[in-house]
C-alpha cells in the first residue's frame, strides 16, 4: 500500500471497494489546471519569503509545465491509488523534480488546496455563464425588436386575457435572464475569496504571505478564519441556487416554446436542427431539446438540495463528506453551460408565425378590458364599467361574435356612452398601443426596452 501519501501509519491497506468508495479522482481530475496554478502561486509565495530556494520554485515551476502538457494531451496516468487530482500531481511532480516536488505542500493541506481548487473553477465557470447569459438576452432582444408589432394573446390561467406583442413577451425573459447574471456576479465576489493558507483547519506555524497569493490567483479577499476557509461552501450552494433559477426561467421558456410548437398553436416554428422525428409517426417534429432543458432542471434543483443537505449537518472544519460537493456542482454548470449555449443559438432560429399569433389575438375577447377602460374614461367607475362588458362579451358569446363585430347602436344598448371612437380602442392595435407607460407592451415602448437590452449586452 505504499502508493497512498499517508501509508506508513497504517498496518493494513484499504479493501479495492474502499479505495474506489473514497477516490475522487475520477471526478475531481477536471480541476487539474487550477489545482497546479494554485500550487505554482503557493511555490511562488514559498520562495518569496524563503521556505523555499528559487531553485526549489523554478524546478516545480519545470515541472508542472511538463504535467499541464501530459494532462493537455492525454498522456498523464491518473491512478486510484492516490485518491484525488491533489495526490496526483504531487505524486507526479515528485517524480520529475524529486525534493522540490516533495517541499511544494509545506504549509499546506489538501483541506486548503481543494477548497482553493474548487473557487478558481468555479470563477471561471460563473465567466462563462455571465457570457452566455448576456449572448441568450441579446439574441432575446434582437427577435423583440424585429416583433415589436406582432400581436399575440397574452395568457393568465392559460385562457386569453389580454393582447400583448411577442416582443413584450420575449423581454420578459430578457428581464429573468438579467436577474440571473446579477444573482451570478453577486455569488462570485464571495466565491473570489482565497482558502489557501488555512492549512488543514488551524492555519500554518510558517510566515505564510496569504495577500501574495491571493493576488497572483486574481482573488479579490484572503477568507478570515481558517476553520471557516476550509468546511464553507456556501459559495457552492449559493452557485447552484443561481442555477436552479437559471434553468427555471429556461424551463418556463421551454415549456411556452413546446406549447407555441404544438400544431393545435402553431405560433412558431423551431429549426429543424432542434428537433427530432418519430420512428413511428411519420408526421412528428418533436421540440425535444426545449423539452429536454426542461427536464434537466430537475436535476440542477436536486444538485441545490444534496449540497445544503450535505453541509447541514457537519461540524467545524473540514469532513470528507465535503468531497460530495463536487459532482453536483458540477453538474449544474455544465448543464446550464450547455443548454444556455444551445438555446442562443435556438433563439435566433426561431420562425415566428405572425398570422396565427394574429388570430388567436382575436378570439377570446382579448380587448375586453379596454372596453371597460375606454367607459371608465368616460366617467363610469370601473366596476359598472366591468359589469356592463361582462354583458357585452356573454351576448358576443351567445351570438358567436366578437366585441368589434358589434354595431354602434348594439353596444350603445349596454351604455349610452359608448360612441364611434370605440372600435379604434377595440382593435388589437389599439390595445397594446395605448400601453406605451415604462414597462408597458406598445410596440414603440418595446422597441426602447430591446434597444436598451442591447446596449447593455453589446459583447
Ligand atoms: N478529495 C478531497 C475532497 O474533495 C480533498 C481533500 C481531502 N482532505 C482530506 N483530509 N482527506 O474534499
């Protein structure tokens, strides 16, 4: 057993299933550049206040660029036997540089070094995420402003309620996925702050220079308690929190693209790339991938509740259950990576189909409330004014009409007040013209907020 870092306090070695139970290699491998450019900030920050010689420092330095190129080009042998990415290059680095290799971990422990490892990853993926986000409300935007006039019902309880543009509609998911960036940018000033130097839980008997260290890896503050450094992973939680919200909002849109695709809706078309067939219906187009993203927030939802359920429990500081923190992570953010991907791209492919969204405009007495508005307008307070259009639309209902199907003096007969001007007001033009206020579904108030929308994300 003489592979393991710690063996010889042991007499017997640990059971093949044991050895596979407690491994992470197998996963924690993709941390691999960041656990060596945070040893090579470490080696930097030991020679500089000199625990060890710049020779010491330039070897490791030798060496773990030959290990980047092995790990790059699929030579580097990744073994069980010693445990994790941590084990492994250390192992590997000793083999090529000898005792430099062997004084990298003074002053360090695995405890520090894979919190540390865990925060560069981290930050880089939270960049990438942001990136996408602001591509995905940028492509969102875009299609708004091209249907800031196209008409559609808007729903409440799935039933018409009132007239909206689609580009009013594609801004509201704009307006989420810029929520979600913000969440992301807040969580990354707390996951830019460094563990290292906290040692296994009690810090380090060495002059370490924490500041250095902190400053060469780009983190933006020095964690202020070592027992704290080590077991925290709110950071982690607070990320796949952000997520779960993230694929929400892809979920919703996922389920209005599935629902606008079905045939008996046919607002719109999704490229056929997006789609598959059936082996059986010859007919079918199947949104699977809106499906899909819709199904996969599943499982970011559940990665949020195994991590607050996995740290709810331990005590100060660092326990080995924390080593399950790392395959729900990631997880989450290669499922939101590449579902946002695939959505920018799904986006600007979309095929609007203007004359049904039209249509279902038009059924469903979707002007109702401007009906009551425009008597309301004319000094009849708004609750006779909702009275009276209930009567208007139950008799258009009996009659199979529609509100603007109406003469004059028919509406007339369910208030005297109602002139000529009504049927300007009863036209779905009309109706979302007049709403024109800040955050509003006019055409010209949607044309600012996508033009807004594009500023903001200019890449
Ligand atoms: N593989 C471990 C993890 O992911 C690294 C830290 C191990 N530390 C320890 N004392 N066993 O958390």
């Amino acid at each position: 057993n003489k592979a393991q870092a710690w063996s010889a306090r042991f007499s017997e070695p640990v059971s093949d299933l044991v050895k596979r139970y407690t491994a992470s290699v197998g996963f924690d491998q993709r941390m691999a550049n960041f656990d060596i450019q945070g040893s090579l900030a470490h080696a930097d920050m030991l020679a500089s206040i000199g625990i060890i010689s710049s020779d010491d420092k330039a070897a490791i330095e030798h060496g773990m660029a030959q290990i980047l190129e092995e790990i790059a080009s699929g030579q580097f042998t990744w073994l069980l036997d010693l445990e994790d990415v941590h084990l492994n290059i250390e192992k590997r680095l000793v083999e090529l540089v000898g005792d430099a290799g062997k004084r990298l971990h003074t002053g360090r422990s695995r405890n520090d070094q894979v919190a540390t490892d865990i925060r560069l990853w981290l930050r880089n993926e939270i960049d990438i995420a942001t990136d996408l986000l602001r591509q995905l409300r940028r492509e969102l935007a875009k299609l708004a402003l091209q249907h800031n006039a196209t008409i559609l019902p808007g729903f409440t309880h799935l039933q018409v309620a009132q007239p909206v543009t689609f580009g009013h509609h594609l801004l509201a998911y704009a307006e989420m996925f810029g929520r979600d960036a913000e969440r992301l940018a807040d969580c990354r000033k707390r996951v830019n702050r460094l563990p290292l130097g906290a040692a296994a839980l009690a810090g380090t008997s060495y002059p370490i220079d924490r500041e250095r260290v902190a400053k060469t890896l780009g983190f933006d503050e020095v964690c202020r308690n070592s027992l704290d450094a080590v077991s925290d992973r709110d950071f982690a939680i607070e990320f796949c929190a952000a997520a779960a919200l993230i694929m929400t909002h892809i979920s919703r849109l996922s389920e209005e693209l599935v629902l606008w695709m079905s045939p008996r809706v046919g607002f719109i078309d999704l490229a056929d790339r997006f789609c598959t067939g059936s082996s059986i219906m010859p007919q079918k187009k199947n949104p699977d991938v809106p499906e899909l993203a819709r199904g996969k927030t599943g499982r970011v939802n559940g990665h949020l509740i195994a991590l607050l359920t996995l740290m709810k429990g331990q005590p100060l500081a660092y326990n080995k259950d924390n080593q399950e923190d790392k395959e729900g992570l990631f997880d989450s953010a290669d499922t939101i990576r590449d579902t946002l991907t695939i959505f920018v791209d799904m986006i600007s492919g979309i095929k609007v189909k203007a004359d049904a969204m039209r249509a279902a405009a038009l059924q469903g007495f979707a002007t109702a409330t401007d009906l009551a508005d425009y008597l309301v307008k004319k000094g009849v307070p708004f609750r006779d004014a909702h009275e009276t259009v209930a009567h208007a639309v139950r008799h258009c209902e009996e009659k199979g009409c529609d509100l603007a199907d109406l003469s004059l003096a028919e509406l007339q007969a369910f208030h005297p007040s109602i002139g000529q001007d009504i049927f300007a007001v009863l036209t779905l033009e009309g109706s979302v013209a007049a709403r024109k206020h800040i955050g509003g579904t006019a055409p010209e108030r949607v044309k600012l907020e996508a033009q807004r929308v594009l500023d903001q994300t200019a890449g």
